[in-house]
C-alpha cells in the first residue's frame, strides 16, 4: 500500500508550516520524501528550482548537508562534542566556517551563549533541544524540517523551542515545516496542513487551538468520508 | 534462566563469534600439535616395529658414556665377543652385524645428499635383514658397494656408477653394484641413506676394526620368549654387554626419531600460547560489553526474583556454551591442521607411511580444557560484575549504570604491581639473576594491563592530532576515547603480541650482534673451513687436505679443530681438540694464566676450571666415546674467551677417542699481506674431496653466524602474524559495537549531511587510532623489556645491546593496517545504515 497517495503541496517560503494528523497518517513520511531521506515512487519533489528525485545518495546527502536543516524529537546531538561544536558540525562536514555574524545572531536569538562550552550531557533538554535549533539553522539552509520538535519536552521548554523557531521566521525570514500531533505547537505555524491515509484532507490559515481542535474531531468523526475509506 | 541465556546468546552471536575464535585459533593449534605429534609417533613406530620385527634379540657392546650420545662411535664387539654370544645356551642363531651410522654418499653435485635421516653404513649380509636386491647385485668386491633405493632416488646414481663416500676414512670411491629394498617396502624407515659395503670393508671403514661388528643379532626360536631369553643372554654375558629385544630396539630409534618433532610442537604450541592470552582479553573484553548492555535487562530479572547466583550462572552459561563450540571447532580444524603438518614431516623424510589420523585422547581433553576452561574463567569477572548489577538499575538509563571511566582502585593496583615489577627488574638486572628478571618482565606485563585504561586517553589524544582537522576524522577520534575502558581493552589484545615480539626481537637482535661481534673481534682466523648444518655425525674435513694448505706460501698457520661430548671426572662435558694447539692458541687468543698448552695434557678456561674444581697440575680421569678412560694432567688454564670456553684435550687423545680421527673444521691464518679473497679458492679447490665443509673469510662466516640468529627472529615475526589476526578480531569486534551503540547518531550524522566515504573515514580512525595505540604501547613496553632482559643477560653472552628499530616501525606501520582492515567491515556498514531506520533505533 502506497504511503502517501496524490498529495499535492506547495510549502510557501518565508512562512512557518505545520503538517497535522493522526499517527500513521503520512506525514512523517511527507516530511521524510520532502526531506530527501526518503524516495517518491511516483511524482516529482522540488526544493526551490530543484528537482531532486532521482538524485543518488551523494547528491541527496550533499542536499541535505548545505541545502537543508534538520530538527528531530531525540535532539540527536553528539555527546563528544561540545555545544558550539554540535551547532557548527554541518559546515565542519563541508568543511567550512561559520559565518561569525550570522553565528553570533542565530546563538542570540537561541539563548545560549553562556553553555556554548559544555555538553549535552550538562545540559537540559530544552537547552538540547535549541542546540539542535541552532544547529539546524547555521548553514542558512532554504528550508528547515522539525519532525515533533517538542515531543520530549515539557511544556515550557517545548515553548522556548516555538518561541525560537517562530522568531526565525519572522526575523530571519526561515522556512520551517514541523511535523507535529500538538495542536498547541501548530498554533505558532502561519498554516496547518491536515493529512490523513496518505492524503491532504484540510488546510487552515493562521491557526487557532480551537480551529485546530474542530478540524482534528472532524477528520476523527465516524462516518466521515475519510473515516469509511479507512475501514 | 537457560532459556533466556539461549536468547541473549543468539542476540549477540557475531560478536561472540569473533572473540570466540581466538580461542578455537588457540585450541586449532594446540590440538593440531598434538594430532601431529600422535600421528607422526605412531607412524614412526610402526615403522620401526616392522624393522626390527625379525629381531629377536641384539647384544651390543657397553657403551663407554653413560649418558650415550647420538654422534658416539658404537664400541665394536671383536669376533670373540660374537662368538660369546653365539655359545650361551638357548642361542642358536646369532649373526655379527655391521650397521653405524655416519657414510656419507657423494652425490653428482659433489654434495652430501640432504635430509634430517641418518646416513647408514652396512656390511652386506645374507642373513639377517636380508636386503632384496631392486637392480643389480650384492657388493661381492672391495671396491663395490650397494645403495638403498630411497638413496638411488636421491642420488640418480645407478648400477655401474663410480661414486665416492664419506665413512670414518676420507673420501674412497666405489662402484654400486645393486639398489636394494628392504622387505619389499621401496625404502627402510624414515628416508634414511644406506650405503652396503662388503663385511670386511664395512668393518674398516664404519669400525675401525677388522673383524668387528656392531651388534649381534639373536633370532627368536618359535615359540621363544624374548623377556626370557634376554635374561638368560644378559646373565650369561654379564658385565660390558647391552641385550635388548627386538621391541626394545624399535622403540628406541622410534623415540630419537620423533625428537625431530618437537621443534614443530613447540612451534605450534608457541602458536597457541599467544592466541589464548590475546582471546582471554577478547572474551574478557566481549563479555563485559554484553553485561554492560544488558544492565537493564539483568536488572530486570533481579527485580523479578532472579538471585545473584543466578544472574552470576546465566552469564557463566553463556561462556560455556561460546567455549564449547570454541572447542568443537577448534579442535576438528586442528586435527586437519595436525594431519596436515604431519603429512609435510613424513613427505620430507620419504618413505614414512602415514595412515590416517591418530587422534590422541591427550588433544582432546587438553583443548577441551583449554578451549572451556580459558572461556569460562575469562567471564568470571564479568558475570561478577552482572551479578552486582542492583535491581533499582532496571529504571534507571542503562548509560548512566555502565561505569566507564578507569578505576582508582584499579590504577593503585596497577602502579604497585608496576613498582614491583621495575624493582625486580633492577635486581635481575644488578645480580644477573634470572628469576627475579623473568617475574619483573611478568609483573611489568600484567601492570601495563592493568593501568592501560588510566593512559588511554592522552596517548590516544596526541596518536590523533594529525587528523583532527578533518570532521570525519575528529569525530572517529572523539568516538575511540569514548569509553577508554574498552579502547584500552581493545588494544591489549594487540599489545601483548606486538610486546611480546618487540621483546624477543630485541633479545634476538642482541644476541645476534652478540654473536657475530664475538666471531668478528675474538675469532683472528682469516678462512674458517666450517659445516654449521652438520648431521648427528659430524663432517670431515680430509687431513691430507688440511696438510697441503698449510704448505701454501699464503697460509700461516692452520689449526684442524674436533669436539665431542665426553666426560671428565665423571661430569658430562663438551670436548674441543686442536690438531696444532699453538696455531689454536693463537687463533682464538687464549692467554694462559696458570701453565701452558704443551700437547701432553688438557687445558681449560677459567671458568670452565672454577665450575669442575681444576687448576693446573691437577690430574683428571677422561672417559671419550671410544675406548677407556685416561688420565690426563691439566697443563694449563686460560682466560675465557666466549669462542673456545671448554675443555681441550691433545689431538692424539681425540684421534683415539672421537669417533673419528679426522678434524670437523679448520682455521687458517694467512701471512701478512695475504688476501683472504685471493686464497679462498685455492683452499677449495684442495678441499675437493671434503663435500660436507666450505671455506668462508672472515665476513662470510660473521654473515653465517648472524643468519642462523636471523631466521629465528624470522620465526618470532611469525607468532606476531597470529597475534595480529587475532587481534583484528577484536578490533572488528568492537567497531561492530560501536557502530551499532551509535546507530541513531550515525543516522543523525548522515541525514544533516555526512556522505559516506566520511562515515568510513571516521570508522576507519576510530580503528587505526586503536590499534596504533595497542602497537605502540606493545613496542613501548616490549622494547623496555627487552633491553632489560639482554642486560640481565649479559652474563650468557648477550654483550651487545641492539634494538630492531626497523622491526618496531614495522610493527607501527602493520597496526595502521590492522585498524584499516578491521573497520573495512564496520566502516561500510556504518556507510550503509539505512538514515531513516537509524535515526529511529532505540
């Protein structure tokens, strides 16, 4: 059975999407096809003029490395290295320098200047957790995928990670796809896209909890088209 | 529990896979030593038993030595004695035999043909042994001889060919009259070289003696008793007289035959002695990782009622069975490798049947316990310390439980044993004492072990500044000081293989440049005319021979040297003798310090003389290999010179008492002005007649002696190339680990854009740097060692001190191999993780 089926999606630039929907839904999947983790079987992806299926492995990965930034639920960062280091290791894998101005605004706007010599295993996990933001943002990709972002954090941490993300967009103009099943962190994305099986099922602009919540019962509710495809 | 030790077994089979074999290399070589062993004795003695099979009895003279050596002359009994023999009552068919060893046949190239056999000398007899004649006739004239086919084959010599042979006479040449077989087998046993002369001939020349023989073969009646008859001959002949039965005879030459094999078994053991020490810290190494990763689920079981007892025995479960299969299989590769060298030995000395395997019982038990024992003992400590896992761990993170950093306690322990060790050493070193030398080296080896994980990092730190610049590199650097523990677990394994052979290379080396040093300063001879390979009889060289070259305008001085183990004042003893003990005197630069040589007496080193109570003036009784004791006063003591430390005694006495009477080497100082290039082909061209010897100047004869030195240190390299093998393993072992501990940073790495070949860049470092690490420490520490043993040593002759500075960067560079091929594996499995799947593996 196909993963996703016909999902057409345009992710504008400069504007912060959410993609919604119950577990099984596609939409990591979504995210992982967009990413270049993963392949289409049918289709095209583009990120910005670029088609990149059927890219190899080295062109994808290469992608990723200059082209993309990555943010992940397990903040994933090497416990060997510090947290300055952690931020800078996308450009050292290329083999370049960070550009100090633009370093010393993204560690501005993330809040840890202070911890920039310890590690993560000294740190908290909302502190990781911005590490992981930092990081993502540093080689100034095109577009940013958080896939459940704040999914091991509390409430406040989580927070501290929207705040940051949403200020990226606006300040520094970043274009960010979360993946998320909160429908508090949807409310920091200027849109929500709802899958559901495979398929876009509904869209919102400039979400609210409560907007949020309607559409998610909706798509939930027995005997709904979406619901008897399923069964 | 045994249900779930099964499972967790099969969980992690690879990595019990790869420290498993180390131990079934172990038990591979130990069982196949032993397998060669059995196999090779049971053919050696059945051949030897279908040799002597029509023996019944054989009497043989007395020999003057006790303690009878291979090289002696056999005493010859006179026709009175067999006749003697042929009138005990109850003997009724006793045959005079003439077979010593020591005719050497000179083949078309003017050599001795090779082989590690004896070389027979045989009177011709219709009787006993009756050869079978292949081609030809029986020798029926003086000047005709026959050979065994084994030697024909050898040879290519034929019927009608003239050769000339080597027996207690210089070169006398023969017509072969016949190729014989013995008992329709194509040959005797274990590819020895016969050479049939007629009786009368056969007893000049392998005896000495006309008339005499070597033995009296005695055949058995039927229905006789051999045991009894032997009683009844020994108690008629009494004393000066040895009676053995036919059994007796084929055991013994069955038991000097199989000592060839144990320079290979000791080899092999050798061989296996350094895969079990490097396997006990792989098993060691692999079994603490698997407790330290299955912390929580011990814990678990601890918290559902599982006693420490039984914890302790789950994972002593798990070694038994990894032991076990280590064992089955170890020991069937070993008896195919046994067969297999055994098959090579007997192919080597032709004519040796071997049939089949001979399985020893002993190959069995000792790899059993060795292959079950070391695996099982090895787990002690870690099923100890699963045993100690507390319960509350099952809800703690399964890191934070695994106590990674090295030990105080442990790093006490190390330094004492460490301080210990060096005080040792310092002592063996000041008092020469070799015991308190060999538990230094011991103490010094386990201390390094121990503390190894204290220095892990550091070292490791500064083997990686050269790569840090590289990402890829640096990460693989940060990754191989992770867990130092086990880093350092790692690199033991490597280390006591290259310490061990960093070691005895330098001892080796030492004594090489010891040797050759001693020959090139304390030896003045110009030509030496020496056989360094020579057989269990030693080679001529022809006196005639020996007198023209002494009138050569060029030669000074020419002394014809003998030696033979005799004994004095009933102490075993190596005798030289000198042909012109002036010419000696002055060629080996003795400097007498009590007395002088004048030929009537012996003379000695100073040492020599301190351990057997002698000054000069003193008398001493002689027994040599033939003939009765002397009595001989010591005209003389000289200062020790390392190349002529024995006892000497006049040339006279050795033509009487050595088995032969002719000199086995020569020395030969050239006049002033001479060169000893221009003279060397002059004296072989003289020595024509003497195959077994060749002339060597003085740098040849330095380059001989270091070479002999050389392929031992040659055999030492070898031991290494296992100890590295094996040593991959553990390497391979633990990058699989890592690599698999690390699977979501890896799929981490990849996805924020690593390519692959940085993957295999960062494995690959993590690898080298190890290894690098375990080599370095091992040269470090065999190095020390070394040095310390050749000082120790010093004393025995080991003067010189030389370190193998090209073998150690050898070492080095052979470890950067090592860890590149063992993250080959790992390293592209790292590359190939699927990104998706790892970043979500738990």
């Amino acid at each position: 059975m196909a993963a996703l089926r016909g999902v057409d999606l345009d992710i504008t630039a400069g504007k912060f999407t959410a993609i919604m929907g119950p577990s099984g839904s596609g939409k990591s999947t979504l995210m992982h096809c967009l990413a270049g983790l993963d392949t289409v079987t049918e289709g095209d992806v583009f990120i910005g003029d670029t088609s990149i299926t059927g890219m190899n492995d080295k062109q994808l990965t290469t992608l990723r490395r200059d082209r993309i930034g990555f943010i992940f639920q397990q903040f994933n960062l090497l416990p060997t290295l510090t947290a300055q280091e952690n931020i800078e290791l996308p450009l050292a894998i290329a083999g370049r320098k960070p550009e100090a101005e633009w370093f010393e605004q993204v560690i501005g706007k993330v809040g840890l200047r202070d911890r920039l010599h310890h590690r993560p295993s000294q740190m908290s996990g909302g502190q990781q957790q911005r590490v992981a933001c930092a990081r993502a943002l540093v080689s100034k990709p095109e577009i940013v995928f958080a896939d459940e972002p704040t999914g091991n954090l509390d409430s406040r941490a989580g927070a501290d990670v929207l705040d940051f993300l949403r200020t990226s967009v606006d300040d520094l103009g970043q274009t960010i796809v979360m993946v998320t099943h909160d429908p508090v962190a949807a409310t920091y994305a200027d849109r929500v896209v709802f899958f559901a099986d495979g398929r876009i099922v509904n869209e919102l602009e400039k979400p609210t909890a409560e907007t949020i919540l309607d559409t998610l019962k909706e798509i939930d509710r027995p005997g709904s088209p979406v619901s008897a495809a399923r069964s | 529990m045994f249900r779930a030790t099964m499972k967790s077994l099969l969980a992690r089979k690879l990595r019990l896979v790869l420290s498993a074999l180390a131990i079934v290399l172990g038990v591979a070589f130990v069982s196949g030593a032993l397998t060669m062993n059995s196999t090779l004795s049971e053919a050696f003695s059945s051949a030897y038993d279908t040799a002597y099979e029509d023996v019944g009895l054989q009497v043989t003279a007395e020999a003057p030595l006790a303690d009878s050596v291979d090289a002696a002359a056999p005493k010859p009994l006179d026709a009175a004695s067999v006749e003697r023999v042929k009138g005990v009552s109850g003997v009724n068919d006793a045959t005079g035999v003439v077979r010593v060893p020591g005719a050497r046949l000179i083949g078309k190239d003017g050599k001795v043909p090779s082989g590690s056999s004896q070389r027979f000398g045989q009177a011709w007899s219709d009787k006993w042994g009756a050869p079978k004649l292949r081609e030809g006739n029986a020798p029926r004239t003086a000047d005709e001889i026959a050979i065994n086919a084994a030697l024909a084959d050898k040879t290519g010599f034929k019927p009608g060919d003239r050769v000339g042979v080597l027996t207690l006479q210089p070169r006398r040449e023969f017509t072969i009259a016949g190729v014989v077989e013995f008992d329709g087998r194509p040959d005797f046993v274990a590819g020895e070289q016969t050479v049939i002369f007629t009786e009368p001939v056969a007893q000049e020349l392998m005896l000495g003696q006309a008339g005499a023989y070597s033995a009296v073969n005695v055949g058995l009646g039927s229905g006789a008793d051999a045991a009894a008859l032997k009683s009844d001959v020994s108690a008629a002949l009494g004393q000066g007289f040895e009676v053995r039965t036919g059994q007796e005879l084929a055991d013994d030459q069955a038991g000097a035959s199989k000592g060839l094999l144990t320079t290979i078994t000791s080899l092999l053991l050798g061989f296996a002695a350094v895969a079990v020490l490097v396997g006990v810290f792989l098993i060691v190494n692999a079994f603490s990782v698997v407790v330290a990763q299955r912390t929580r689920e011990l814990a678990l079981m601890r918290a559902l009622g599982a006693s420490r007892k039984q914890v302790r025995r789950s994972v002593l479960l798990e070694a038994v069975l990894v032991g076990l299969v280590a064992w089955i299989v170890g020991a069937a590769l070993g008896l195919l490798l046994g067969r297999v060298v055994a098959g090579v030995v007997a192919d080597e000395d032709s004519g040796l049947a071997v049939g089949g395997f001979t399985v020893s019982g002993t190959a069995l038990v000792v790899s059993f316990l060795l292959g079950v024992g070391v695996t099982t003992l090895a787990a002690a400590v870690p099923a100890l310390r699963a045993s100690r896992v507390p319960p509350i761990a099952a809800m703690r993170e399964a890191a934070a439980v695994a106590d990674d950093r090295p030990g105080r306690k442990q790093t006490i322990v190390g330094l004492v044993l460490l301080v210990i060790g060096a005080v040792l050493l310092a002592l063996g070193i000041a008092s020469e004492a070799l015991p308190a030398l060999f538990a230094g080296v011991l103490f010094a080896f386990v201390a390094t072990a121990i503390l190894i994980p204290a220095f892990t990092r550091p070292v490791v730190n500064v083997l990686a500044k050269p790569v840090t610049r590289s990402t890829a590199a640096r990460l693989g650097w940060l990754n191989a000081v992770r867990h130092p523990r086990r880093t350092a677990a790692t690199a033991v394994s490597l280390m006591i293989g290259v310490a061990l052979v960093a070691g005895m290379s330098t001892v080796m080396r030492s004594l090489q440049h010891s040797a050759t040093e001693t020959v090139d300063n304390q030896l003045s001879a110009d030509l030496s005319i020496i056989n360094l390979s020579s057989g269990n009889v030693p080679p001529t060289v022809s006196p005639a021979a020996l007198q023209q070259i002494r009138a050569l305008p060029d030669v000074a001085s020419v002394a014809g040297y003998a030696s033979e183990y005799g004994e004095v004042n009933g102490n075993k003893q190596f005798l030289f003798s000198w042909d012109d003990q002036a010419a000696a005197a002055a060629i080996v630069g003795m400097e007498f310090t009590q007395g002088s040589a004048n030929g009537s007496g012996a003379v000695m080193n100073e040492s020599t003389a301190e351990r057997l109570k002698l000054k000069a003036g003193d008398q001493i009784k002689l027994q040599m290999g033939r003939g009765d004791a002397l009595t001989l006063p010591v005209t003389g003591v000289y200062k020790d010179t390392t190349v002529a430390d024995r006892v000497t005694v006049p040339w006279s006495a050795a033509q009487a008492g050595f088995r032969t009477d002719q000199p086995s080497q020569a020395y030969i100082d050239l006049r002033d002005g001479a060169s000893a290039e221009q003279v060397k082909p002059t004296v072989e061209s003289l020595l024509a007649g003497s195959p077994e010897v060749e002339v060597q100047t003085k740098k040849d004869l330095v380059e001989t002696v270091g070479n002999g030195i050389g392929t031992i240190i040659l055999v030492v390299q070898l031991l290494l190339a296992v100890a590295m093998i094996i040593a991959i393993l553990g390497v391979v072992n633990i990058l699989v680990l890592s690599v698999l501990e690390r699977t979501r940073e890896l799929g981490m790495l990849r996805s924020i854009g690593m390519i692959r070949g940085q993957m295999r860049r960062m494995v690959t470092t993590e690898s080298v740097l190890i290894s690098l690490f375990g080599a370095l420490t091992g040269v470090v520490l065999g190095t020390v060692l070394g040095v310390a043993v050749v000082k120790g040593l010093r004393g025995e002759g080991i003067t010189a001190l030389s370190v193998p500075w090209v073998l150690l960067v050898v070492y080095l560079v052979a470890a950067l191999v090592v860890g590149w091929l063992a993250a080959l594996g790992p390293g592209s499995r790292a590359a190939k993780l699927k990104v998706l799947e790892a970043i979500a593996y738990e």
